[in-house]
C-alpha cells in the first residue's frame, strides 16, 4: 500500500482541502476559519463529546468527592479499556456504512476457546490464544464473504452470529461454566502498573512519534506540492500532549493504595491502548486501504468505479473488525480474571454507542478511531460517575440510551446541514 500524497489526498483532509489552491502553507489564522465554517456546516467530528466529556468530568467531580482521587482515575482508565478497543473495531465497518452486531459474542468465543484450550486441554497458552485470534479472523472472513459477496446486509448476518454464538460459547464452555484464566501476563494487563519512570517513558516515547509523524507528513505534503498546515499547530499540538500527557503520568505516579502495600504508576493497558490506537490510526489515515475505506463509506458505487475492489476491501474490514474484538474480549477477561459463556454477550451496542457518541456516523465515510476512544470514555464516565453515587443501574441505562439518541440526532442533522442525505 503506498503512502504518497496526492492532491485527491490532501483534499481528503478538511483544514488543507479549504487551502487548496492558494500554493502557500496555510496561515493559523486561516485554518482556525476554515475549521470554524465546517463547525458551522454541521461538520464537528468529535467536538460534541469532547465538550460533554468535560461537562460530565466537572459535574461528578461537585457530586462525588471520590471522582477526582488519583484512584478512581487509574481505575477509569482500566474500565473504559474494553469498551475503547471494541469501538475502535467497530470503526473500520461503521465507516463502511455496515455494522457488526456479533462483534462482542465473537470476542467471547474466542476467548472461551482460549481458557478451554489452556485449562483443559493443556496447550501453551500463546498458541491457545493465536487460535482464538484465528477464530475472530475467520469470523471476520465469513461475515466479510457473506456481506460484500453473497450481498446480505450486515445487520442480518451479524444479528444472526450474535445469536447462534452465544449457542457456541454455552458449547465450548460445557458443563463447568466458569474457568480461571490462569496465565499472570494476560492478569497483568488490567491490574498491572509501569514503574514510575516507565509512565514518563511513555510520554517522551509519545511526544516523539507525534513529532515525527507530524514533520513526515508535512515532509510528503511540501514533496508532492500540496499545502500544509501552519507549524505553529504541530507545536501547539505537541505542546498539549506534553502538559495533558504529563499531569496525567504525575497524578498516576502517586501512591493509591489503602493500605501498606504502594500502588504507583501507569497502568499496564494504557500503552498497550495507546498502540493500538496509533497502529489504527496509522492505517485509515495514511494508507490506501485506509483510503478506500473512506471513498466507500462515501458512495460505494463511485469507490467501484474508480477501480477500487469494494469487496475486499468490506472483507478485510471486517476481518480487523472482529479481531480487534477478540483483543477486546481479552482485556475484559483480564480485568475479572474468569471466563464464562457471557463474555462479550452485552457489550457490543455499547461499542456501537461509544463510536457514534464520540463522532463517527452511522451512514459510513465520517469518523476516526480517535472518536470512538472519546465517546467510550464518555460512556465510562457516566457508569463510573453513577456507580460513586450509587444510583441503580437503571439510571446508567436510561443516561447512556439518551446520550446516544442525542449523538445520533446530532449526525443526523450534521448531514442534513451539511447537504448529504441519510440512507433509506
């Protein structure tokens, strides 16, 4: 897949598209108005979750004097983990216009094939745990050569997975019903922490990838003539991650134990988040593939006769799509240590809801992974928050459905403002 820019690619990109044309670097001043007249258009990616992040941040902090501990903020991050990657996976077929509905049961499944294949059966458990891998794979394959080949809309393959694997995982599991994951690498990626100068580590290891992603990118975009943004915004950037990125690694670096035993640092499953998020993103928005993905979510039909192959690439997503949900599945199984036949039976909508929360559209062609991370940590928010009060979990229920009739209203009318159309 190359990685060159083109004109067609730079005008992909809604600050440089608006500066297209005029042959210079666009100025800070000029790229802030070209944002603002997309705000204006309807087009506000993740902004709305941004801002009800802070709104809800702001509200539980005055209500719970527990929200804001150095504690609850580790343990926030680990909660929201799970449902973070499985909205990432769910990325790669909502920009298709498609969804997956068994992408939590397939996760469990694979898991459930795991633990039986460890625990029972007596395999290493790297080679159980490529098999359940494999099974999210092949998943993703048979979902993928049903949807782009076959032609039978997503929702019914996928609905149809969702309930025949919940039969598989009862089958694998057998009798027992429950098993201990047993493997102390895979317990340590929920409840594992960096030592405190691997929390700094991690910043400076993230300052200089940002870096040098941001100068290669404008390295490609001077050698192919296209306009690049302003410097002062990759530095503007930079500089956010150092001051955002470091309170966070000082505040996870303090003591949050309640007894004589220290618990300090970051914990284990933020860069291991954090990669897979930058390895995602990396492919949707400097590939081909990734590319693609976006034109078909656009208009299919016009992707297909430009000479994209419109059925691998669907394939191929949702071969990501299911996989990234094995790994999803993996880390929730990490976090409560057992796995039984419900792994994964009741999260999926939520990863559907974490997505669209945080920006990305249901009609396909609009969203980044970054969004889904945003609204699946919108989503924690609101269950953690709620839990510290100790409202019922119906509240939880009744909160997280309104925020996600709100985000959908919001793309609805962002396309409608915008002058694209909604699909029948």
């Amino acid at each position: 897949m190359t990685t060159n820019v083109t004109r067609t690619e730079a005008a992909a990109d809604p600050v440089v598209s608006d500066l297209i044309g005029s042959g210079v670097e666009g100025g800070l001043v000029d790229q802030a108005q070209a944002w603002w007249q997309r705000v204006r258009g309807g087009d506000m990616g993740a902004l709305p979750a941004v801002g009800g992040l802070v709104v809800l941040t702001i509200l539980f902090s005055v209500l719970s004097p527990f929200f804001l501990t150095e504690r609850n903020f580790a343990n926030l991050l680990n909660q929201a983990a799970t449902l973070v990657v499985l909205g990432m996976a769910l990325v790669f077929v909502l920009l298709l216009g498609e969804i997956d509905l068994s992408a939590g049961v397939t996760g469990g499944v694979g898991m459930a094939l795991f633990v039986v294949l460890n625990s029972v059966v007596g395999i290493a458990w790297p080679i159980a745990l490529l098999v359940g891998f494999g099974f999210g794979f092949a998943t993703g394959a048979l979902i993928g050569f049903f949807v782009a080949r076959v032609g039978i809309p997503s929702f019914v393959v996928t609905l149809g997975l969702f309930l025949g694997f919940q039969g598989l995982a009862l089958t694998v599991i057998g009798d027992g019903g429950l098993y201990r994951v047993q493997v102390p690498e895979l317990i340590a990626l929920q409840n594992g922490n960096l030592p405190v100068w691997g929390g700094w580590t991690l910043l400076a290891v993230i300052l200089l990838i940002s870096a040098a992603t941001s100068f290669w990118d404008r390295a490609r975009r001077t050698r192919a003539g296209v306009p690049n943004r302003a410097i002062s915004l990759v530095w503007i950037k930079l500089g956010a991650i150092a001051v955002i990125g470091g309170a966070a690694v000082y505040v996870l670096n303090q003591n949050r134990g309640q007894s004589v035993v220290e618990v300090t640092g970051v914990p284990v499953i933020v860069p291991v988040v954090l990669a897979i998020l930058w390895i995602g993103t990396f492919v949707l928005d400097r590939t081909t593939f990734g590319r693609y993905i976006y034109a078909i979510g656009g208009n299919a039909e016009a992707a297909r006769r430009s000479g994209v192959k419109v059925r691998w690439i669907k394939w191929w997503a949702f071969v990501i799509c299911s996989s990234l949900a094995v790994a999803s599945a993996l880390l929730s199984v990490s976090r409560v240590g057992t796995v039984d036949a419900t792994v994964g039976r009741d999260i999926v909508l939520s990863g559907v809801a974490a997505a669209v929360v945080g920006g990305v559209s249901l009609f396909g062609g609009k969203g980044r992974l970054v969004h889904a991370a945003i609204g699946a940590l919108v989503i924690a928010v609101i269950t953690n928050g709620l839990g510290l009060l100790r409202l019922p979990a119906g509240v939880n229920l009744l909160v997280t459905g309104g925020v996600l009739i709100l985000a959908a209203t919001v793309d609805a009318l962002s396309r409608i403002r915008s002058g694209g159309t909604s699909r029948t």
